[in-house]
C-alpha cells in the first residue's frame, strides 16, 4: 500500500518538474530569438545604411 502511496507522488513531482523545465526552456528560446533580430537589425544599421 505504502510504495502505489509513493509511486503516485513521485509521479507528480516527476510531471511538475518536466512542465518547469519544458517552460523554461520556451522561455529562453524566445527571449534568444528575440536578441538575434535585434543583432541582425543592428548589423543591417551598422553596414547598409
């Protein structure tokens, strides 16, 4: 009874984390997207106009 107690909590902290990480990780991919328009806006400043 005590280990299905166990496995069940586990299994929750175990989604929980994958769902932090998982948000985490589309979070710094935007936030990486974004800086790489912003440098290849300020190259196109620097050298065409």
């Amino acid at each position: 009874m005590s280990m299905n107690y166990e496995i069940i909590i586990f299994t929750h902290i175990f989604a929980v984390l994958i769902g932090f990480m998982f948000s985490t990780i589309l979070k710094k991919r935007k936030r990486s997207s974004k800086s790489i328009y912003k440098l290849i806006d300020d190259l196109e400043k620097k050298y065409i106009y």
